[in-house]
C-alpha cells in the first residue's frame, strides 16, 4: 500500500497537470483534452477516494485559473468528473492488468456519464428539455448555434483514444514508481 505522501504527490501531479492543459488547450479545438483520462488514470491508478479528490480538484482549479472564472458550472462539472474518477477506482483499482480495449471501452463510457450528467444538469438550471441538452452533444445545429461540431462525441473519442492508447502502458510504469 503506498503511503500517504506517495498519495498526496499523485493527486497533486496529476491535479495540476489536468488544470494546466484545461488552461492551455482553452484555445485549442473543443473538448479535445485529457482531462477524463488523467482522472480515469488517477482513480485506477491510486483507487476511488484519490480518483475523486483528481476529478474535483483538476475542474475547479482550471475553473479558477481562466478568465471566465468560476461559477455555478464548476459545482456541475467538479462534481460529474469527481464521480468519474471515483467510478474508475471502484471498477479498475483492484486489476492487475487492464488491456487497451477494456481502457478504451471504459474510458468512452465514462466520458459519455460525464457528458450527460453535465447536460442534464445545464437543462435543469436553464429550464429546457433535458433530451435537447443531450442531442447538442451529439447532434450539430441542434441547439441553433452555427457550429458543425459535435462537443460531446469529440470529448468521448479523445479520452478513448488516449485510455487504448498509452492508457495500459502509462498505468503499469506510474504502479512500478507508485506501489
């Protein structure tokens, strides 16, 4: 069992490398990001409790660190990937091994929980149909915007691509320094 310095170091890093490239990929395409991967790392990686602490901490941190600052979506967002990281750990903390396909999977399914519970959540504080907030994901023009991009299945398919990827192989080299 590591201990709790070995703990606190890993939520930190992965905490603060999740809130840096939120920040610094703002500006870049939308949703393409590695944050639910991170958190899904962390939760497999140091188990459920630390896998939500990376979930929240790497949201409201990012939040507090851009220009539009926090507000009520970072209670939202905080929350849905805290229970990301927290779902990763209960499912994934115990495996030994975990193939590419299982990560990958895993890891869209996770993302998509985020997204709707996010979605959900937005239809209910703005008072519209919680299945309209759920096809703008995944439908463009949906919402009247002018966007062609579906933010929801770009979000999915990155965090995907990145647990089949270096997922399994990130996960065994951070448990061989980590444990």
């Amino acid at each position: 069992m590591p201990s709790r310095t070995r703990i606190l170091a890993l939520v930190a890093t992965l905490s603060a490398a999740n809130a840096a490239l939120r920040i610094g990929l703002a500006w870049g395409p939308p949703n393409v990001k590695p944050t639910a991967f991170l958190v899904i790392l962390g939760g497999v990686v140091a188990g459920p409790i630390p896998g939500f602490i990376i979930g929240w901490l790497s949201m409201t941190i990012s939040d507090l660190a851009t220009p539009l600052g926090a507000g009520y979506w970072t209670i939202e967002t905080s929350a849905a990937m805290a229970f990301v990281g927290l779902l990763a750990g209960l499912l994934w903390h115990k495996a030994s091994n975990i193939n590419r396909t299982r990560m990958m999977v895993g890891g869209f399914l996770l993302t998509v929980l985020f997204d709707i519970a996010t979605a959900i959540v937005d239809a209910v504080i703005y008072n519209y149909p919680w299945w309209i907030s759920i096809m703008g994901l995944y439908v463009p023009f949906l919402m009247g915007g002018l966007s062609p991009y579906p933010f929801g299945l770009v979000h999915e398919v990155t965090t995907a691509a990145l647990c089949g990827t270096i997922g399994p192989s990130l996960i065994a080299r951070i448990r061989k320094v980590y444990h």
